[in-house]
C-alpha cells in the first residue's frame, strides 16, 4: 500500500515539474518581445 502512495506522489511530481518547465518556456517566448508568438491580438493595436 505504501508503493502504491510513493508512485501517485512521483507521479503527481513529474506532471508538476513537466507543468513548471511548460509555464517558464511560454514565459521565455513571451518575454522575447517577439509578436509572432502572440496567441491573441490586442485589440487596441488594432483600432490605432
């Protein structure tokens, strides 16, 4: 029983780890300044 508790605990720790490094590449890609990357468009860039 306390196998089966270690492997859901690694388990939720990979999915965590693999959602962290996911979250700072978007951020990375973000930060660049490049607008290529930019899933939505501003509006108000738009309207300008």
């Amino acid at each position: 029983m306390l196998k089966a508790i270690r492997r859901v605990l690694a388990v939720f720790a990979f999915f965590a780890v693999l959602l962290g490094v996911l979250k700072s590449v978007i951020n990375w890609v973000s930060r660049s300044g490049d607008d290529d990357h930019e899933i939505f468009a501003d509006e108000e860039a738009d309207a300008i």
